[in-house]
C-alpha cells in the first residue's frame, strides 16, 4: 500500500488507455497502448507504465499446437475508429486488466467490443455465439454479454461505460467465461472472452502537476523517506523476532528442568569440538527434523548428534516429548539417549552410534540414509533368514517393552524401516519418540493412529 500510494503521488496517474491485442495507435488525440504480448495458458503481463494483465486457461480441442491470445480482423469494418477494432485480446476462461498507482476519486471505464472472428452472411461462419460475464472492481457489471447481439451484428463496435470508484490507487477489470455459448463453430477453440480497447478517465479534473511542483517534495526526498520506513519497519521485526527466540529459549529451558531427566547435559562446545564444528565429512543423514552428525567426545566415545533444525516441523513441543520418553525407558531394543543441549538457537539429542544403520538401509542400500555405515559405499547388508527373523523378535520386544513392561505405557506411533536401526551386531533398536505419546489407562481416547510418514 506504500509502494503504491508512493508511486500514484510521484507519477501523478490518472488514466489508462490500452488497445487490447493490437499494436499503439492515437485515436483523437488520445495514445492507446500496445498490448501485443502472447502470454501462456496462464500468465501476468505487466507494463512499462501503470497497467498489467493475467490470461488464464487454454484452448480446448482446437487442434493447435500452440494456442493464440489475440485475433487480427482481416475484413472491413463498420466502425468510426477501425483502427481500434482491427485486432482484439482473446482468453479461454478469465481475462483480467489492472489499472494501477491511479489517483483516488470516481473514473468511468469504457469498454470497446467488436465482433470481428464471426461473419453477418448466412455462412457456416456466421452461427457462432460468444457469451461471456464483465466485472468490475469485482462487481459483475455484464452478465451472458454477446457482442453481436449488443452490436447489432459482427464487425460492429459496442461501447459500454460503467461508473468505477478508486479508493486504493487501482481499478480491476476481469473478462471470464462462464462455459456459455458456442466453443467449435466456425472453428474449434471458439469461445470466451474478446476485448478489443479499454479506456479509463477520471470523472474529475487531475491536479496540476506544473502548478505545484514547488510544493511537492523531491523524488529523492520520497525515497530517502520510503527507505527510512523500510529501515525502521526492519529494525521492529529483527526486535520482535529476538524477543520471540528469547521467550522462546527461557520456556524451553523452564520446561527442560521441570523434566526428571535420566540424562546428562551437553555443552554446544562439546558438540561442536565432537563434530568438529559440524563439519558436512561428519554429515550422516537428513531428516524432517533437521541434520544428523557423527561424533567423538573427549573420552573416545563415538555418538551420534541429531539437531533440529530452526524450519522443523517437529519444532520444541517434539523435541521435549523425545527426551522425556526416552529418558525415562531403558531396553536393549530401544535407542540410548545420552544427553541433549540446549544453547542459542541449537536444540540437539545426543545418541549412541548405531554402525549398521537402520533397517532399510541395510534391505535396501543407499535409498534409505539415517546414520553413516563404515564400509562399502553401497552398504546393503546381506541378512540371512535368522538374522532378519532376530531382527522382527527384537523390535517385537521393544515394542512389547512401551505398550506392556515399562512404567510408562507409550505408543510410538511412528514405526517404521527408517526409524529401527541396528547396531553392529545387528541387534534392533527402536528411536525417534518425538510423535511417541502416552497411553493411560483412564485416557480410552487416546489418539493411536500413526502421526509419520
């Protein structure tokens, strides 16, 4: 709304002339612009001066291989201006003009028509009907509009003037197509809107732009001025966006002690001296949440470092909901969390090394990537019939372990190959609890149904 009150003050615009698919041309006195672009089934035109276009849709079984947008008349005219009426813009569907950065007040729209692809003789060309709906600053001022008709016959212009009032600097005028009429006679692909000039002038007289200028600031003040706004406009975003984080960190924190963790707290320079300041070498997977980072602490302890990223969907409510569940589990069928941290904008969990990877990776290959494997760079493992039926008994335990054996009764939710890895003796380890949810027994509504992919 700056940018366009800014620009109608600066260029002081108070009409727009257009020839709807034709080249310029002045007609007594007044220059109508050239509108000669052939857009696609759906595009937006936007001028050199104070006026655009957007064209939608494409022309159904016409045979073509690409579709025209404008018609060039190639017979005599009955008309007082033919050389506004010798081509015209065409749509399939919906044909909107805009008139912008316009003075605020009340304008009239006046609006050229002329049939000019059908014929007035008794010919097969003759038996076409064009029916389409007007709408102005979005009130349907045409309805079942047919040119001819209105005309009085083909290659006759209509003028049709409508009231318009500019509160917001612009005036939209859009053409569309209702599905009426006729869409294969004379041709195929026969039909919709045609538009051939459109005229839009201030029912007031302008200001006068010479008798003022000493009272009108620079165009350079404009901008220095519209440029401090932006600044300032800025400056509160970047506050408000600093206090949100801060909020945001102090609640996570709060909500971080209120938790009874069976787990130790990591330093960001820990992690970052263990994965050498997350270096891409170090990179091992990719995941919804964010990026997974290998690792080794001080005392040769190889992890695994899971960080969310600032865009995750999971976001703080998931990540409490992991450390909480797992910290409170502990089964050889289930991930060991280490720790997490908290610092900045960082939220990691710190996990132990999984050296298979997981289930999928080792069906499939490369396909499926969570945790890095050492070894072949194709890294499919070759399962034997015990080792896969080990692998289905122990996620059997572990799922067992949360819906029966542990304090806590917890659904995951979120099963899957990708989310079962394996640690180098092949043993299955369930992970990822952040869609995980409990299952109380006086809670019979408890949402069950699976919440991943």
């Amino acid at each position: 709304m700056l940018v366009t009150t800014v620009a109608a003050y600066i260029s002081g615009w108070y009409s727009v002339h257009i020839n709807c698919g034709g080249k310029e041309v002045t007609v007594n006195g007044t220059t109508y612009e050239d509108d000669t672009i052939s857009p696609a089934p759906s595009t937006f035109f936007q001028s050199k001066t104070n006026w655009a276009l957007s064209s939608t849709g494409y022309f159904a079984d016409d045979d073509l291989n690409i579709d025209s947008y404008t018609w060039l008349n190639a017979s005599s005219l009955s008309v007082a201006n033919p050389e506004l009426y010798m081509s015209a813009r065409l749509s399939p569907i919906s044909l909107t003009y805009y008139a912008f950065c316009l003075g605020n007040g009340n304008y009239t729209v006046k609006l050229h028509f002329a049939e000019i692809m059908f014929s007035n003789d008794k010919t097969y060309s003759s038996l076409g009907r064009r029916l389409f709906d007007v709408y102005i600053q979005k009130k349907l001022v045409l309805k079942d509009f047919n040119i001819a008709n209105e005309a009085g016959g083909a290659g006759k212009e209509v003028i049709k003037s409508f009231p318009a009032a500019v509160t917001r600097n612009t005036v939209e005028i859009r053409f569309y197509w209702a599905g009426k009429g006729t869409t294969a006679i004379p041709v195929r692909g026969v039909y919709g809107p045609l538009i051939s000039a459109i005229s839009v002038n201030p029912d007031f007289k302008p200001p006068s732009t010479s008798a003022e200028t000493g009272s009108k600031i620079s165009v350079g003040a404009v901008v220095g001025i519209v440029a401090a706004l932006v600044l300032v406009i800025l400056v509160v975003i970047g506050i408000l966006w600093r206090k949100c984080c801060l909020r945001q960190k102090s609640t996570l924190e709060r909500e971080l002690k209120g938790l009874d963790l069976k787990t130790g707290k990591f330093t960001l320079w820990q992690i970052k001296a263990a994965t050498n300041n997350f270096d891409v070498a170090n990179k091992i997977g990719e995941g919804g949440f964010g990026s997974v980072y290998k690792g080794i602490l001080s005392d040769g302890s190889i992890i695994a470092v899971k960080q969310l990223s600032s865009k995750s969907k999971q976001g703080n409510r998931e990540f409490l909901n992991e450390i909480g569940m797992i910290s409170a589990l502990q089964h050889p069928h289930l991930v060991k969390l280490y720790g997490c941290c908290v610092e900045g904008d960082q939220l990691l969990l710190v996990y132990e090394y999984m050296e298979n990877n997981n289930v999928a990776r080792a069906l499939f290959g490369n396909y499926f990537v969570v945790f890095e494997i050492e070894g072949p760079e194709e890294s499919q493992l070759k399962l034997d019939w015990p080792t896969r039926h080990q692998i289905l008994v122990g996620i059997a335990r572990g799922l067992a372990y949360l819906h029966e054996e542990s304090r806590l009764k917890i659904v995951h939710r979120d099963i899957k190959a990708t989310n079962v890895l394996l640690d180098k003796d092949l043993n299955p380890k369930i992970s990822d609890f952040g869609l995980a949810k409990l299952d109380e027994d006086e809670n019979t509504h408890i949402s069950t149904r699976v919440a991943g992919t």
